[in-house]
C-alpha cells in the first residue's frame, strides 16, 4: 500500500463499517482497493500515523 486515500462508513443494516480506500502500485499502474479500516490498521499502521488528527472525525 502506498497511501490511504478516503474514508467511508458503509451501513449494513444496524452496523456501520468504516472502510478507508487505499492507493496501491502495480506494474500496471496505481490501483485502488476499499478495505476495512480497522483490519487494515492493524497491518500497516504507519500508513494512520500521518492522518492521526482526522481519524477522530468520522467517530
């Protein structure tokens, strides 16, 4: 992964999911993917650490 570049919240039913969309390199050129946010926090938290102080915003 490259970046994160947006957030969502997608609403299931009662639960809501927080997805971020993610920048990633290819041999073909950029892709981007919707990945849940908290999983994804956990195998790259780097990628959070420059986005810190708007990650309180969507909660």
């Amino acid at each position: 992964p490259v970046e994160i570049v947006d957030r969502e919240v997608k609403r299931l039913k009662r639960s809501r999911i927080p997805l971020v969309k993610v920048r990633w390199n290819s041999k073909r050129g950029p892709e981007f993917t919707l990945e849940r946010e908290d999983q994804f926090r956990k195998k790259y938290p780097h990628l959070f650490a420059k986005t810190a102080s708007s990650s309180g915003v969507m909660s």
